[in-house]
C-alpha cells in the first residue's frame, strides 16, 4: 500500500507541474494583453526594451476604447449576430445529425461524404460569390445579411453525428415499441443525453460568430451595423496618429470578458457527465 | 448509390462547367455623355471613399467640404467612407466591379485606376467634362467658386492621364525630402549643401557610425543611431533610376528594370546597410521616431510627412522625454546630378466611376470640382506639407499669407511643414511620375521588394554575388508576376509548356497512385464481401 | 430497418438549403472560374476555356513554397497539438482541487480575438532596433544566442508558427476530449477498478475506445484545419506573406483574388481546387482509417 501512495502522489505532482507549466504557457499572452491595456500609450511607445510590469498603471485606455468607436453598440450587433447565428445553426444542424445518425436513407453514405467534403472549402474561397449573392439580395448593412451565410457549421453537424451514434440502439429500440415518434426520440433523449456537447457547440459557435471579422468587414460599412472585431480594427487604424495598441488591448480585454463569463456559466453543463446508462438492467 | 449514377452526374456537372462560364461574362456599361442640364430637384446619392491619413484634421476637412457641397446642391448627400490605406480602396472597388456597386468618387492613384480600366466604361474619362463651358472646370452652370482649367497646376494634371485620355483630377501633390538633423551633419564636421549627392549622404552616414568604447555611438551617446533611412524603398528605387536616366519601364507597359544598373545601385544600398548606416521603414520603423530622439541624421519621407519630423513636431509617437532638441531642415532627395534634380511627384487623385445615371455622373463631377475648389485646396494642403494642385489656390494672397507665417506656431504654420510645401513647389518643374499601364503598380512594388530583400540580407550577414542578384531578379518577377503585367501580358500567352517543378510533379503523381490504391483496397474488401454473403 | 427516405430528406433540408446557396453554389463557381483563362475581376472577360490556370499555379514557385508551408504545418502541428491536448484532458479528469482554474486558463485563447493575440505573439517574438524579443531576452539569460524569430532563418520562422497554431488551436480539442471523457460512463471504470485493473490498462482497453471517435473527429478536423491555415500567419508576418516566405495555399489563394492587376479568380480558383484534391484525398483516408480502428459500445 506504501508503494502505491507514493507513486500515485508522485505521478500526481507530476501532473500538476505538467499542468501548470502549460497554464503558464497559455496564460503568458494574457498577461501581456491585459499590462499593454494598461499602459500610458505614450510609455507604451517609449519602451525599448518590453517591460513586463508598469509603473503607472491606467484606466485611460478603456475609456479610449470606448470613445474612439462606439464599442457599445459593436456589442449590441455582435451580441444579436452571435444569438441569431447560433439558435440557426442548432435548428438546422440537430435534426440534420440525426438524419446521418438514425435514419437510414438511400445515399445516406454518398450525401454524407459530400458533406464532409464540403467541410474542406476554406472560407476564402467562397467569400466572393456570397458577396456577390448578398449583393444582388440588396442584403449589404443588414443583420440577415450577416447571419445567413455564417449559419451552417459542417464541423458540428459532423461532430454531433458521432455523438448521436454512440447512443446504443436498444435505446431507440425500446422508445420505437414504445411508440414514440422520430421527431420526439430526438428532443427528448438524444437532445438531453448529449446535451455536454450541444452546449460545447452552442459555445464554440458563439466565440466564433464573437471573433468573426473577415465577413463582416466586406459586408458592412454603415457603422450601425459593426461587430467587435471591427472596432478592433478601427481602434488600431485611427488611434490617435497610430497604432494605438493599448487602446486596441483594452478593448480586446473588455470584448473577450462576457465570452470567459459564457464559459464560467456553462462549464459546468459541459463537464456533467451524462451517464449513458438507461438499457442498465 | 451505384457507381454509374456517380459516374454520370460527375459527367453531367464536367459538361455545363462551359455553359456555367457565360455567367462571368462582362456586364455591358453605357459611355457617358454630358447632360444638357443638371437636374436640381432629382435626389441623388452619392458614395466618396477617401483616404485617411489618421490625421483628424484631414477627416475634418472632408466633412467641411461635404457639407458645404450639400448646401450649395441640396438635393445631392453625400456618404463617405474612410480607408486606412490605398491598398484596401484598390481591393475593394476591384471586388465592386463585378457587382456593379462601385462608390461614385474615389481617391485613388492612376497605377490604380489603369487596371480598372481595364473593363469597359468601369471609370469616366474626364476630358469632356474638364473643357464643357457649362459644367466644365469654372464652367458658368458651377454654383461655386472654381478653377478654370489653365489654374490647374499643368504638370500636375498631365500625370492623371492615361495614354491621352484624362480619367482623374489631382487634388493634393507631394514629393519626398529630406529632413536632416543640422546639428549632427556639423558636428560630424561637414555643411549641409543646398542639393545633397548620393555620395554626401553615403559618406556622411558611414562617419557617423564611429562609436565609443562602451558601445555607444559617439554622435549621440546613445545605443541606437541609423544615420539614414529611407521611408518608401520603392520611391528610392524609382529614384535613383530616374536620376541615372536608367531604364525602369516604358510608357507602353515593357518592364525594364532588370539591368546592371539597378544591380550596382543594389550593392551599394547592400553596402551601407550591412554597416547599419542605412536602414528602412519595413526593417526598422518610422523615420520620423528615430529622428526625433535624436538617433538618425538623414530621414527620408513625403513632403506630407512633414509634420512628424523635428523636435518640435506637432504629430509624434515618441514620448516626450525622448526627443531630443535640434535644428531640422529640409532638402529635396539625394541626386546624382546636383543640377539637375529629379524627385517623384506623389499625391491622391479622385476619379469618377461610370454610372447608369448621367445625372448621377454629373453631381460626382461637380462633388469633384468642388474639392479643387480654394477653400478645401487651402484647407487640405495645410494639415500636411502638400501642395495645391491649382494655381489659383498656391498663388492666392491667403495660402501665400499662411506661408509667410512660417514659424510663427508648432501646429497650422509649423515651419518644417511649409518649408516642405514650399520646396515642392519651387521644384514642380522637376518632378516625374513613372509610366502607367495595368500592372504599373506591381512593378513600383516590385522595385520597393528588392531594396528591402537586399537590407534584409545585408543585415543576416548573407553575401551576394551573381546568383544572388540572379535569384533576386527571378524571385522579384514571380512574386509580381512582372512578366505578365503591361505589354508582356497582352502579347500571347506563352503555352510551352513550362517545366513544373519537382515537388507539383510529385503531387500531380501522388494524388491518382494513392485513389488507385483505395480504388483497389475497396475491390479487395467487395470481393472479400461478396464471398462472404455466399458463404 | 425502415427506409425512412422523405423523413431524412426533409429533416437534411435546412441544412442542404444553406449550405447550397452558400458553400455549394460557391464551389461550382470556382471551378468555373478555375477553367477560364486569364479571367480579370476588373476585366470582367476571359481568354478562352483550358487548364492554362493550373498549369501556371502549378508551376508557380510560390505556390510550391506555398504548398511545402502548408505541410510542414500540418504534418508537426496536428499530431503534436492532439496529443498534447489528450494528454491535458485526462490529467485535468484525473485531479479534482483546481481544475476548474485549471479549465478555465487553458480555455482563454480560444475566447480571445486572434488579431490580438497573433499582434501578442508578434511582439513576444519580434526583434527591434532596440531590445531582442522578449523571448530571445529569455534564452539569452539561460545562456543560448538569441534568434530572429519573424525575421530570421526559416526555420525558426516554422517554429513560431507552428507554436502559435498548437497554441491557438488546443482550447477547443481540450474542452471537446474533456466533455468527452466527462461523458464516458463512469460505471466502466468502477468494474475496472474492483477488478483491479492498472490505470495503464485501463486507458488502452476503456478510455481510449471509448473516446476514439472523439479522437479521430479531432485528428480529421485538425487536418482540415491545418490546411487552411492563413490568418494566424498574417497575425504573425503581415500580409505580404510571400516575401517572407511563409506563405500557405489558402494565402496564395487569397493574393491572387486581390492581385495588383485585377484580381486573378482563376488561379485561385485553380489553387483552391489543388488544394481541395489534397485534403480531400488525406481525408478519405483518414476517415477509412477511422472506421477501422474506432468501436462504438
């Protein structure tokens, strides 16, 4: 028993110092954000050698990040944007999964793969003639016009495939003699059992409509109509003479807080673990 | 699904591919013609995409000047919408094109505006318009105050041409020059000629290398001084050529810049910034930062850079507690031939872009007209060292008023600015611009490319010699697709088959051996499978 | 087995309606593109109707430096990220004190805009006129000579690239292998653990199976992914790509849609469909490999 306390506690700490060296790794950049936000940007600009603390640390920054741009109002669009875009997608992509997973069809194989495929067309790609498109719809400086392209993930539906196929048969078995319909079986067991990752992808669609910026850039030029990223940018082309780099920290900052408070929120549903089991028995 | 099913929808798709290409041919746009008259209670909206320099008072001065323009023609708003640079304007009116929503005004720069033109009737040629008694320049039915066409600085209006059609209208010029830190030229024991040589400022900035025995340089005392650097590498290609009479490029669009020539002005740009007494903006930063603190001689920029440069700047990025006091004053560019200097001529122009609506043409004309007009001339030349580009604004009893002021603040008559403007325009005569065709542009960057890779070089310790000017040349050509461009690009096609190299061979190989390895596994694995249902 | 034919469809029509206007429609436009020769955005007309594109992007040094990038990056970034992140979601399952800290640090990259942190990196790794980079700062004080990192030799380039991506892209491999190893039933490891199984054991013959089709979604993906590398190499090198030597296929793409002289959508298009061949290709083997290999309980 002696031996085996020992060298579990030895490969414990062997995972905290794996562990914490990587944090480290992550956590580095963060806390150059967050210094540089609080740096005099004129202090900012004078230092040759970087610094890595600030004598007179200031709040300046924040509020150039607000005046400069109506940072404000970014939120407002981004946070209609990210809610639209993501409810979409999962109406669109839950019953799309289950079709792959559950139901059998001709060229269920063939379509899938074509799905998959698309998956490979890089954004670039395809960025022009949905200009175009969005153009001839007369959709330019409109939230539909934002929204509609950037709906469908092939890379989720992909994902909760496999999630859907890992839940045993006998379960769909059991509900079918119980006579429950498809479309009943998929909201009230597959949804809830893999409700960890249908929130994972509820989150990861919404930093990714948060952090969007090539789309909305070509699409939009009536500032009512701006998301975050591009008042980053605004921030860092105007500020003041130059780059103010800063500013553009400090609003990178305040943009990422309410995504790290969607995550403290959720985590907890994500970690849960579902148990599988309800064929125990 | 069966394979024929796939093979036949895969044939099917292969064979409309052709029809499908129909759709991306050319919209037909109409020629403009001159309306009898502009129509005063038709509402028209117009787009304007203008530069910004990040300098709040040339935004300012746009707003005035769209403001004003809407009272004086109330049934015409204007929307206007900033760039941060002309790189993203040429990128998205090109994407516009196809969609037929490019803005109505434009500040651009004819290099530009030559590959628009490549479609048909995409911009509006000018010349009617310039010379129509009504709504020509100063023409009777203009509301406004404007320049008749002899007011318009001649040289100036001659660059916007392209081939002999007029497609654009100046509204700021600049040129390059040297600011200098006086104080450091002396103390080094030389004078600062009227006209510096490219030999001077070589032999002065290599001097000024000595350091001490601590490391520190002896001209300033501190750890970093580069005596001379350069803003636009292209420019000071482009430069130097012009001064030498060397070839660059022809009018008609033949790339001509792969000569000896340009091969030794390389070794000695490759010289001086292996020393470090010579660096540029991509390498090191902003000439105008390292000036200020005292820790360059010669900076080299645009005249409408003026207002960074000196201690007493009133736009800097440097804290206050670095710049260091000092007499700044300005020269035109470094020559080969002290009499007879040469310098480019650069500046925003605007052009118009062909509308269905002549109406809407005509407004964006007058919205033109407007911004040579005295007023926004006087205001937009003073927030910069640029120079009017009409003579009824450069010759006017207020703009020369602002520049006998000279001095007299650190802000709207700081000197080192006027001087700047001042020496543009004592040196119009001698100012060039490089030819015009489609591709011009990547040529000028191209240019730029290899006083940059040959710094770079230089400052990696790499050594040059016949190949390596060989690789430059051939790396510069593909990178810019130089050999496609102007008159090379129209001239047909080269179809001999060029030699791919080696590694697309081994991709081109690859990619079918590994399909006919999965096309046989899956055969093994249906035959497998068929054996196994019989059993 | 019914053959649920209407059903499927309409429940696939949601989806196969957005992604045929936008992401098929597109794709047949680019192949269109990819055949007419000498196809100008500004022109708006073309030459003629061959292959002349690929055979130009082909031959194109750019495109091959392009194309070795692109695999370099991939072929060190995937396997090295998904392992790392594999190893960091079963250590975070295995502690309890911290591990929502823990969660929520490794969690941060993702969250943040990546302009911001490429400019982070930037200037983490950058060389000035005045100092070193604050990381050459590092290595010197542990007695190395410092490195360009942005300017530098190419494969220290290589290095900070592909650092960057690993960094940027394990947040979300972490949090999908953690919700995945949350949702594996717990009742698997507690028979193990009253047979008495090693833990060794007991990753090899319960957690990995049990987690394979996550793992091999996040290998295929990651693949794809990798491929399509772009803007974290415009964070990090600026937007002329090319001069640094760093550019890859979708980069190469992208600057020939803007080229100074009109936008050239036809060999992007072709380079884009090269580019599709190949990860098209890997991925059909990746996904045979994991039909292979991976167990549904």
């Amino acid at each position: 028993m002696e031996m085996n306390k020992k060298s579990s506690r030895l490969s414990k700490a062997l995972i905290y110092v794996f562990l914490t060296v990587w944090a480290l790794i992550v956590l580095f950049p963060f806390y150059w954000m967050i210094l540089t936000s609080l740096k005099d940007f004129a202090s900012y600009n004078t230092e040759y050698i970087p610094k890595f603390y600030t004598t007179n640390p200031t709040l300046q920054n924040y509020r150039d990040a607000f005046t400069a741009v109506p940072l404000g109002r970014y939120l407002l669009n981004t946070v209609i944007f990210t809610v639209a875009t993501t409810g979409l997608m999962m109406i669109v992509i839950i019953p799309a999964a289950f079709a792959f997973a559950r139901l059998e069809f001709r060229g269920r194989s063939l379509v899938f793969a074509l799905f998959l495929s698309l998956m490979m067309i890089p954004t670039e790609l395809v960025i022009i003639t949905n200009y175009v498109t969005i153009v001839n719809w007369n959709m330019r400086n409109t939230y539909l016009g934002l929204i509609l392209p950037s709906v469908t993930s092939i890379f989720y539906i992909y994902l909760l495939k496999e999630n859907f196929e890992a839940i045993p048969d006998e379960l769909y078995s059991a509900a079918k003699v119980d006579g429950t319909s498809d479309l009943k079986y998929l909201l009230r067991v597959m949804v809830p059992i893999t409700q960890p990752t249908i929130v994972t992808i509820a989150i990861l669609k919404v930093i990714e409509c948060w952090n969007s910026y090539v789309w909305p850039r070509l699409i939009t030029y009536d500032k009512n109509y701006f998301l975050v990223s591009n008042g980053i940018q605004e921030i860092r082309e105007n500020g003041f003479g130059k780059e103010n780099i800063p500013a553009m920290m400090a609003a990178v900052v305040v943009i990422s807080v309410p995504l790290i408070v969607l995550f403290l929120v959720f985590r907890k549903k994500i970690m849960a673990g579902v148990s599988r089991g309800g064929t125990k028995g | 699904m069966s394979r024929r099913k796939i093979l036949s929808l895969a044939l099917a798709l292969t064979l409309t591919l052709p029809l499908l290409s129909a759709c991306h041919g050319s919209r037909t746009r109409q020629g403009f013609t001159i309306p009898d008259t502009f129509d005063g209670s038709k509402t028209i909206n117009l787009v304007f995409w203008a530069k910004n320099d990040t300098n709040k008072n040339q935004t300012a001065v746009y707003r005035q000047a769209i403001d004003d323009f809407q009272k004086i023609y109330p049934n015409v708003t204007i929307d206007m919408r900033l760039y941060a640079d002309y790189g993203r304007i040429y990128q998205d009116v090109i994407t516009n094109i196809s969609t037929d929503t490019t803005p109505n005004i434009c500040i651009t720069y004819p290099d530009h505006i030559a590959t628009y033109l490549t479609g048909d009737n995409v911009v509006t040629p000018l010349d009617g318009l310039i010379h129509d008694e009504k709504f020509g320049l100063g023409g009777t039915e203009v509301r406004f105050d404007a320049p008749k066409p002899e007011e318009m600085v001649p040289e100036f209006m001659e660059e916007c041409k392209i081939g002999e059609t007029t497609y654009a209208i100046p509204f700021m010029r600049s040129t390059e020059a040297l600011y200098i830190n006086q104080d450091f030229v002396e103390k080094l024991g030389y004078k600062v000629p009227d006209i510096l040589t490219w030999d001077f400022i070589w032999e002065v900035s290599e001097k000024a290398m000595e350091k001490n025995e601590d490391g520190t340089f002896k001209l300033n005392g501190q750890n970093v001084l580069i005596p001379f650097i350069y803003k636009s590498t292209d420019n000071m290609m482009i430069s130097m050529l012009k001064q030498l009479n060397a070839p660059y490029s022809s009018e008609d669009g033949e790339v001509l810049i792969f000569t000896d020539t340009t091969r030794a002005l390389l070794e000695e740009i490759y010289t001086h910034a292996k020393s470090r007494a010579f660096s540029t903006f991509a390498v090191s930063s902003y000439p105008g930062n390292f000036l200020n603190a005292g820790q360059c001689v010669f900076a080299l920029d645009s005249t409408a850079g003026a207002t960074w440069m000196g201690s007493k700047a009133p736009m800097m990025d440097i804290h206050k507690e670095q710049v260091v006091d000092f007499t700044t004053v300005v020269r035109p560019i470094p020559q080969f031939n002290p009499d007879h200097p040469q310098m480019i001529s650069q500046g925003p122009s605007v052009c118009i872009f062909q509308k269905t609506d002549a109406q809407e043409v005509l407004a964006s004309w007058l919205f033109v007209q407007y911004l040579v007009s005295n007023d926004i001339q006087l205001g937009y030349a003073e927030t910069e060292g640029y120079l009017p580009v009409t003579l009824k604004a450069s010759e006017s009893a207020e703009y020369r008023d602002y520049v006998s002021r000279k001095g007299e603040d650190n802000s709207e008559h700081y000197n080192i600015k006027i001087d700047a403007s001042e020496l543009l325009r004592a040196h119009t005569a001698d100012t060039f611009t490089t030819p015009v065709f489609n591709g011009s542009a990547s040529l000028r960057s191209a240019a730029g490319q290899m006083v940059e890779n040959v710094t770079k070089s230089a400052r990696r310790k790499e050594a040059i010699s016949d190949e390596y000017f060989t690789k430059l040349f051939n790396d510069v050509t593909s990178l810019y697709r130089l050999d496609q461009i102007g008159k090379a690009g129209e001239e047909a096609a080269d179809t001999s088959m060029k030699e791919l190299p080696g590694e697309t061979k081994a991709l081109l190989i690859a990619i079918p051996a590994i399909w006919i390895v999965i096309g046989a596994v899956q055969l093994v694995q249906l035959k497998k499978n068929r054996k196994k249902k019989e059993n | 087995m019914k053959k649920n034919n209407l059903k499927a469809w309409l429940y696939l029509l949601p989806a196969i309606l957005f992604l045929g206007v936008f992401m098929v429609y597109p794709l047949i436009d680019v192949c269109v593109y990819s055949v007419e020769e000498n196809y100008n955005f500004a022109r708006q007309s073309y030459t003629g109707i061959g292959l002349e594109n690929f055979r130009h992007v082909l031959s194109d040094p750019y495109f091959v430096q392009a194309l070795k990038n692109t695999f370099l990056i991939v072929i060190i970034t995937v396997p090295l990220s998904t392992g790392l992140s594999l190893l960091i979601a079963l250590g975070l399952s295995s502690i309890k004190p911290l591990k929502n800290l823990y969660q929520t640090i490794y969690f941060l990259p993702y969250v943040t805009n990546t302009l911001a942190v490429g400019l982070v990196f930037m200037i983490l790794f950058k060389n000035t006129e005045y100092s070193q980079a604050m990381v050459n700062l590092l290595i010197t004080k542990f007695g190395g000579t410092g490195v360009d990192f942005i300017e530098g030799p190419y494969w220290a380039k290589m290095f900070v690239m592909c650092f960057y991506t690993i960094w940027v892209v394990m947040p979300s491999q972490i949090l999908i292998l953690t919700s995945a190893l949350a949702s594996v039933n717990q009742d698997y490891y507690k028979a193990a653990r009253v047979d008495g199984a090693s833990s060794g054991r007991i990753f090899r013959k319960i957690t990995l199976p049990m987690i394979s089709p996550t793992v091999f979604y996040l290998i295929i993906t990651g693949f794809i992914g990798a491929f399509k590398a772009y803007s974290d190499e415009v964070a990090l090198f600026g937007t002329n790509l090319n001069a640094a030597g760093m550019n890859t296929i979708v980069g190469y793409v992208y600057d020939m849609l803007y080229g100074d002289s009109g936008g050239f959508p036809g060999y992007a298009a072709a380079a884009a469909l090269v580019l599709f061949a190949i990860v098209f290709t890997i991925t059909y083997i990746n996904l045979a490999m994991s039909k292979n290999k991976v167990q549904y309980m």
